[in-house]
C-alpha cells in the first residue's frame, strides 16, 4: 500500500508537470515573391539575387522580401539596372534594353539644337546692344527654338535608356496552356 500510494502521487505529479498546449500557432514567415522576370528585347538579362547571379531571362523566381534584386545586361560593359525590394505577390519584371536610335537621334539633335541655342544667344547679344533691330528679332527666334529643340534632344536621350519596370502579373490557365499575364 505504501508503494501505491506513492505510485498515484508520482503519477499525479507528472501529469501536472506536463507543459501545456500552445495558445495560438507561431508567426509564419511571409510568402515569397513570385517573380517573372523577361527582356522586351532579344538580348538576356541576368539576375542577382543579393549580389548573387540567380539565373537569366526569361526566368521565375521565389524571392524573400529582404533580398535586394538587380538585372545586369550581357555585354562586354554592362548595364546594370536596380529592381530593389519586391513587394509581396505575383510580379511580371520586364527589362527595356537601350533604344540604340532613339538615343542615336537625340544626339545628333542635342547638337545641332545646342549649337542653335548658342548662336541664338550670340545674335541676341550683339543685336540688342548695339541696336540692330534684325538681329536682336534673330537671335531671340534662333534662342527659342534651340532651346525648344534642346529640352526635347535631352528628353529623346532619357527616354531611350534601359528602363526596369515591376508590375502584377496574373496567372492564367487555358486548356492545356499555363503562364502569366502582364503588362509589357
């Protein structure tokens, strides 16, 4: 009776001393970013992933919301362009290379409007300070519209730069097809 007694009591205490269940399930980490990632040009593009090469376009990815995300173009010098942080969800990145004719174009006019704006700047002076009339009008229209051509030159040459763009994507299931749809 003594060993029984003491038994119950041993059992009753390791019951007690059990730990008790969880309250609430732990803070599970977010879901990754799923990102596509492709070129509107026929050149690839390559991916690093926290200044690790993680693959080449076209290409999806699961990346994690602290892991900064960059493309870099192959060519002998190349390009880089920064994604950074990615938000949550399921994005369509699209790299857009360097509109070589455009870029071409808004050089050649960048001079040729820089050297207008130059003699318009000339002729304003001249005209204007010794009273010719003629060529004070002259050079204030050649200012004018060199620097009109100028401002537009400039925003020719921005506008043909390689440009990174990060949008939703949507994926879609068709019969037997499956993939993603975004905007390009």
């Amino acid at each position: 009776m003594k060993y029984g007694v003491f038994l119950a009591v041993l059992a009753s205490t390791g019951i007690a001393s059990a730990q008790p269940a969880p309250d609430a399930p732990q803070n599970q980490p977010p879901a990754p970013t799923r990102a596509t990632f492709v070129s509107t040009g026929e050149d690839n593009w390559d991916v690093w992933v926290d200044k690790q090469p993680a693959c080449q376009t076209p290409c999806s990815l699961g990346i994690l919301p602290l892991q900064f995300v960059v493309l870099r173009s192959q060519e002998r010098n190349p390009i880089r362009l920064d994604v950074g942080y990615m938000p949550a969800g399921d994005l369509m990145v699209t790299a857009k290379p360097l509109s070589s004719g455009m870029y071409a174009t808004g050089i050649v006019f960048t001079t040729f409007s820089g050297m207008a704006l130059a003699t318009g700047i000339t002729l304003t002076a001249v005209g204007c300070s010794t009273d010719r009339s003629g060529m004070c009008t002259a050079g204030l229209i050649t200012g004018g519209v060199g620097a009109v051509g100028l401002y537009g030159s400039i925003y020719l040459m921005r506008k043909a730069l390689p440009k990174v763009s990060v949008g939703a994507a949507q994926p879609y299931v068709a019969g037997t097809q499956v993939g993603l749809a975004g905007t390009f």
